[in-house]
C-alpha cells in the first residue's frame, strides 16, 4: 500500500485546527465547563469528548486506519499497519483552568511514528513533524537548543500530586536536578512540553506519562536534532511501554540521566 504522507499530514492539520476551533468554543466559557471525574486530579470535560469525537470523524472517515484516543475505547481499521494516536485536549487541567493547551495526533505505521503533530490553538501554534523531514512550528524549521551550560539549562516536568505520582519518588527526584541548572518550568501539557524541546524553549523535559501523549511530540524532538530514551537510557521499546520518557538536547540528555541513573529501573510489563 502506497501512501502519500505528506498529504495525509496536511489533512492531519486541517482536522486538529477544526478541533482546536471546536475547543477553543468551551475554553471560552472555562469556567461553566461540565466536569466529569475520571480519578483524583484526573479530569475529562464534554470539550475532550467532542473534540476526540470530531476528529475520529474526520481521520476515519477519509483514512480508516485503526485508531486509538483518550476517551473512547479503540477501534481497528482496514489497514493493520497504520494506527492514528489521538489525544484531543493534552492538559485537561490547564484547559480547565483557563491555560493553554494541546491537541495531539500521530500517526503510527508498524512500530513507528511517521506523522505527528502538536497543536496549541490559544496560541494558535502548529508543531508538525514526518519521519526524516524535520520538525516545524507554523512551517518554519526547527532545532532543539544548542545550549551545553548546565547553569543555563531549563527543564520541564511534571508536579502530580502525591497519590498521582505512578513511580515513587517524583519530588525528590525534581529536588536533585533543579538544583545546579536556570530553570525548572511545568507546562501542564506533555505535548507541548515536548514541542517545546523541539523548538528550544526547553532544553529538555522528563516525566512518566502516557505515549498517545508524546508519540507525536517524540518525533518532533527527533527531527529537530534531540534525544529521547526513558530514564536509564533505553529505547522505544522500553519508553513506549512505560512513559519514563527524556527528551532532550544532547546535554540537558547526559545531565538528566546522570541525575536519574540511581533510580532503580523501571521494566516495561
């Protein structure tokens, strides 16, 4: 089956501006949102049922790959080797509260990510990436930084909460590497932390998180020149399956897993 990516890509960025236009429609009105509870600090509004919901619609509906997302359950497609990865708002939170968020799609062939893109619709930014084309933001080429001084790195990560944090020792863990480094910075959005690696406004991000979160954003990072393993410096196939994820410039990369490296290693189930 012969596929033109860089055309599929495009329709991928005509559907995630539709759902941000959709989104943007509840953000407005923040405050009003219905809640539903999904856990403790977990939260899912009627904007992530409708925004995953218009875009299955417009993925399935001219590409019926399999396609997995955030809030309803998988479906299987007529091609087993392309699967779309959908998490129609990254950063519940902050959407709820009124702070900038993501929309996120990927799209993967067998055990690879060839398309991905990462969309901040208040800021109206779209992080677009294909497999050995480079990573672009609102289509001008992007690198992640140069920067090498450990006084000048800014790292990004998460804050759960204490019975939110899935491998133990998160504040501890931030409290070592925060300290020599410029700047510790929490987007609320996994995505866009890591299309924030791509473009240079972070040197690097860790965190465990889910991988329809980062497939997209992982790839960004890729093709702007950055490295990604989990925290103990292993590959996709241990990342993908445990969200221990570090994206990062070369240096903030070797700093973080020389300040991660006593961690006892989590294994993919």
């Amino acid at each position: 089956m012969t596929v033109d990516y860089a055309t599929v890509l495009d329709h991928m960025v005509a559907t995630a501006r539709e759902a941000g236009a959709l989104t943007l429609e509840h953000f407005q009105r923040f405050r009003d949102i219905e809640i539903g509870i999904k856990g403790p600090g977990d939260f899912v509004s009627d904007a992530d049922r409708d925004s995953e919901t218009l875009i299955r619609e417009r993925l399935l509906g001219r590409y019926p790959w399999g396609l997995t997302g955030e809030e309803f359950a998988p479906v299987e497609g007529s091609d087993d080797d392309h699967r779309w990865l959908v998490d129609p708002i990254d950063g519940t939170t902050n959407f709820l509260f009124g702070q900038h968020y993501t929309i996120t799609i990927a799209l993967r062939r067998g055990n690879e990510t060839i398309c991905g893109l990462v969309y901040n619709p208040v800021a109206d930014e779209m992080f677009t990436a294909m497999k050995g084309e480079g990573a672009y933001l609102n289509r001008v080429r992007q690198r992640v930084s140069a920067s090498t001084d450990v006084a000048l790195m800014c790292v990004g990560t998460g804050l759960p909460t204490p019975n939110l944090s899935l491998y133990p020792g998160a504040y501890q863990r931030l409290d070592e590497i925060r300290a020599p480094i410029g700047a510790v910075r929490v987007v609320g959005s996994a995505a866009n932390s890591c299309a924030y690696v791509a473009c240079g406004r972070l040197t690097g991000y860790y965190e465990e998180t889910g991988f329809i979160d980062t497939a997209a954003g992982i790839l960004l990072v890729q093709e702007a020149g950055g490295i990604v393993t989990d925290w103990w410096g292993r590959g996709p196939e241990v990342y993908e399956k445990t969200g221990t994820l570090i994206v990062a410039n070369p240096a903030t990369h070797a700093y973080l897993l020389e300040r991660l490296r006593d961690v006892p290693p989590k294994d993919p189930a």
